[in-house]
C-alpha cells in the first residue's frame, strides 16, 4: 500500500461521498489494507470489479458508514492519529480484520458470478472451435484438428473451476465463521455481508448505481432530484459540534481567541417595491 494512494484516499474521503480506489497491479492484498484503513476512518467495503485491458486492474468502491461504531471509531482514531493526512501515521493493521477483508474482496471477484462467466468462455470456445473446422476446409482432419484444441481448452476450463469453487468454498467458510450472511442480488449475484449490512447498489451493479455509484450499508437512499434549472445538493456528512472530531476528516481548528464581528449592512433593507407617497 503506497503512501500517496493512502493520502489520496484519505483526502477523498473527507468529502464524505463514495470514494473509488483502483488497483493498477490487480493486487487484492493492497485494496484490503485501503479498505482496512478506510473502516477506521468512518468508511465501508462496498464492492469490486475488474477492468482495464484484460482485466489488469481492480476497482474498490467505499462508502461511508453512518452507523454509531464507525463513528465512534473514527472520532477516537482521528484523535489519537491527527496526522493520519500524511499515509504513515496509520492505526496498526488487525490481522483477523484484514483477513476478512481478503476474503470478501476474492469471493467478490471469484464467486458464482466468475464460474459463470467460465461457463459462457467455453460455450464460446466450442463455437469457436466449428467455426475454425469449416474455415480450415471442412475436412474430417480440419475437424480433428479443431477437436483437440477444443479437448485441451476444455480441460483447462475444468481445472479452472475446480480451483474456483474451492477457492470460494474457503473465502465462504472463513466468511461464514466470521458471521457474514450470503446476499442475492436481483442478477442473483452472490455476496456475503456483515450482520445488518445491506445489498449496496442496484441491479447488481454499485459502481453504476444511485448518485454516486453506489447506496453502501447503512447509506441514507439517495435523494430526490433538483427541479429543473437547479444543481443538485450533494451529500455532506452530519458536522459534529465544536470538540467532537469530524468522522471523515481531522478535527476541525479551534477558533480564535476573539470573534470577529459580522459585517452589518450601512442602510436597512427596504422593499424594492415601495414608493413614497404621493403629495
């Protein structure tokens, strides 16, 4: 985990809207320890996908996590690590959190969704396979040719669901064991989230879903639209009363040691519409 990407999302983060971190080197290690840095900061692990050229890159999505312990926690964590801005002055990393962040980061990235998409390559693998036969020449030989291929692309697809229903039956139990519960989607997407946490997104797709890409747990719905010809208003985190560190952010400055006094206007304010009265 780089230091400039941990002030980057920091500083993102005081915003307190979703923030979306990417991982150029598909390291699912890194996004963890963001995610884990986030949670004590008043965020949330949302959700992750692939992208980029042959899905090279992984995208995390925060948001923020209105419930009264990850505020509290934030508040106390912002306290006693004030110069948390600079990505080095960190809380230490828990270990058990951690792994449980690795866990619902790979089972998001290989679970019922990943076998089948596995299952849609080899059905086009097969039809790629007879297209090939006949644009050989459609000979037996060309269709003995495009067998074998077809037969070792076949055994490399089996061998790569195997490793991926084992590899979510591990990230499932350890998840399971944790108090996670397993969430369908509307797409029937599969995903396991912490007691009380709620499906973020809609239709299966948080990162395209709501105002900001997602409605994470325990994020207000999103509001209405603006009427036409208004920007709309964005979302703010609550601000806590003088002494209470902000949630996402340091704690505010404290003010000066004198008011300074507000600027009063040299007229009252008169009706534009009013006329003296007619002699």
């Amino acid at each position: 985990m780089s230091k400039r990407q941990t002030r980057k999302m920091l500083r993102l983060m005081a915003s307190g809207e979703p923030v979306e971190l990417t991982s150029a080197m598909a390291s699912v290690k890194k996004l963890a320890r963001l995610a884990f840095t986030a949670q004590q900061f008043g965020y949330e692990y949302a959700d992750v996908q692939q992208g980029g050229g042959n899905n090279s890159q992984l995208k995390m999505l925060i948001v923020p996590d209105h419930s009264p312990q990850a505020r509290a926690r934030a508040a106390q964590n912002w306290a006693q690590y004030p110069n948390a801005h600079d990505g080095v002055s960190l809380p230490p990393l828990v270990p058990d959190a951690f792994e449980l962040l690795k866990a619902r980061i790979n089972f998001d990235l290989t679970g019922k969704s990943a076998e089948k998409r596995m299952g849609y390559g080899a059905l086009g693998v097969s039809i790629g396979c007879v297209v090939l036969a006949y644009r050989l020449g459609g000979t037996s030989d060309d269709f003995v040719i495009s067998a074998v291929i077809w037969l070792v692309l076949m055994a490399v697809f089996g061998v790569g669901l195997v490793v991926t229903r084992k590899r979510n039956a591990k990230f499932a139990a350890r998840l399971h064991a944790a108090g996670f519960a397993p969430v369908a989607d509307e797409t029937g997407r599969v995903r396991y989230l912490p007691p009380g946490g709620q499906m973020p997104g809609q239709h299966g797709n948080p990162f395209g879903a709501g105002p900001y890409g997602a409605q994470g747990p325990g994020m207000p719905a999103p509001a209405a639209p603006a009427p036409y010809g208004q920007p709309p208003m964005p979302y703010a985190p609550p601000q806590p009363s003088y002494g209470q560190p902000a949630p996402y952010g340091p704690p505010p400055q404290a003010p000066g040691p004198y008011a300074q006094p507000q600027p009063q206007p040299p007229y009252p304010q008169q009706n534009p519409h009013w006329q003296p009265p007619q002699r």
